[in-house]
C-alpha cells in the first residue's frame, strides 16, 4: 500500500503525498544535491506523474566570520537550484537560520545577527529572483516575524516563509505577527498547536504541545483569511501541512482530520 515504508524515505514521503492529492513539500537542497542520476530521475518521474512541487531548503554558512565563505556557499547553493527546479517543478526556494542564533543570544547579540543577515541573504534573494523563484526566510524559532518583517524591508525580494506555530514558540501572540507578516509571505509551514501556561512550573516555561490542525489555540482561520488577502501573490502561495500529531492518537486519523480542515479553509473562501 502507498503507506508501506519505502525504503527512501523522500519517495515514501512524496508517495503519500499524492495519494491525498497534495502537491508541495519542501527538500533540503543539500539532501537532492547528494542523490545519484538514478536516484533523482526517481524523484522527477513522480513529480511529473503526480503534478508534485518541491520547494527547495538551501541551508547556509549565514554567520560565518568570513563573508567571501557565505557568498561562495550562495553561489554553490544558487548553481544546485538552477540543476534541479525544473526536476522538482520547485515553486519557491526557502531557508532558516538553523543552528544555536536566535534573538535572545546575548553573543552575538541580535543587532549584529540583524546586521550579518542584512549582508549574506541578498545574493540569494536575487538569484532566486533571477530564476523566477520567490524567496522566503522562515520564523524557525529563532526570530521574531517583526525581525523578518525589518530584513525584508533591507533585503531586496525576499520574502517570509511563515510557520504558523512556531509564533507561540518564540513567544509570540500570533494574529497580530500573521498581520505584520501577510505582506511579505511567499509559502507557509500551516501547524497548529495546543498551549498553556505553567506557572508552577520551575523554570517558568509556556507549554507549546501538538494538536490536529484547527483543533488548536493557533488562529488558523482567521490566518488563511489574511494571506488570502494580503500576501504578495495569493495564487501562488504555497501551503505545506505540517503536523505533530497528539500523543496517544492515530497519526493518520490526525492527518486526515488536519486535511479536512484545511480543505474546508479552502471551500470558505
């Protein structure tokens, strides 16, 4: 059955995707670049069967001390791209930060993060621009949607590749951040998340637990609503799924519970 594991796990991966009429998914570049000539017509051949488009995840030196490293590592990632969009039908290449950086670090603190991002992004947003791709970073985390918000006002074609859950992450109230993000947004990570605080707890923490989507305390509706509105180019928006499905539940009942509501966000509009 199209749930059997198959033995590579992107094939599996994008097997399941097209048994629910799904199309997009993202792929690290990285993991592509590695693939054999076999391997990757294996990849193509599905994705032309099925009509699938693989957003691309370069992942870079950002912080590096020495730039001419970081701007090297662009045009590396910027020549695999070219290779492979058309293989992967790639509707828009996104990244994240990755690693320990993160607004809260005090060193380097976040203006000098700010800064460095400032100076290695754009060769890759113009080099994605070139090709016709959109460019998003992610709010992995790590980064306010206001810190991303301000890059995209000094970058240059780059846009935000918003993770709906990843607002309570961080910290943040998350309509007013969907808000300030809808202008820039190029593709989501669309998740929902169950959260509550903990005050007895010791340190003090915010619990950020999973849920199915739209059965969660993350404003999904009113989200979709506003990107339907605001974002750059709606109809070119590209939308992944990511779920953690609850402890103790079916993962693909909580799939296709999670599928039936995004279908349903579909339908409203």
């Amino acid at each position: 059955s199209f749930l059997a594991r198959d033995p590579d796990p992107l094939i599996a991966r994008l097997k399941f995707l097209a048994h629910y009429g799904l199309q997009s998914t993202g792929v690290g570049l990285g993991e592509l670049a590695r693939r054999s000539e076999a391997g990757l017509e294996r990849i193509g051949a599905l994705v032309a069967e099925h009509g699938l488009a693989l957003s691309l995840i370069p992942g870079l030196p950002w912080f590096d001390r020495d730039l001419d490293a970081v701007r090297r590592a662009a045009d590396a990632a910027l020549e695999q791209i070219e290779r492979l969009r058309g293989l992967v039908r790639c509707p828009l290449v996104h990244t994240g930060v990755g690693g320990h950086y993160h607004r809260f670090l005090r060193e380097p603190g976040l203006a000098w993060q700010m800064e460095r991002l400032a100076q290695t992004l754009p060769a890759l947003s113009q080099g994605c621009r070139d090709m016709g791709l959109p460019f998003g970073i992610e709010n992995h985390g790590d980064y306010y949607v206001a810190d991303l918000v301000e890059l995209c006002r000094q970058v240059p074609h780059l846009g935000i590749f918003l993770d709906t859950g990843n607002t309570y992450l961080i910290g943040e109230a998350p309509l007013p951040a969907f808000e300030l993000a809808a202008p820039y947004v190029v593709g989501t990570h669309f998740k929902d998340h169950r959260v509550r605080p903990c005050p007895d707890a010791r340190p003090l923490h915010f619990e950020v637990g999973p849920s199915v989507i739209g059965e969660g305390d993350v404003p999904l509706r009113a989200c979709y609503r506003l990107l339907r509105q605001r974002a750059p180019d709606p109809d070119r928006l590209v939308m992944q799924i990511e779920l953690i499905p609850p402890d103790g539940m079916d993962p693909l009942e909580a799939f296709e519970r999670s599928l039936a509501f995004v279908r349903g966000l579909e339908a409203e509009v």
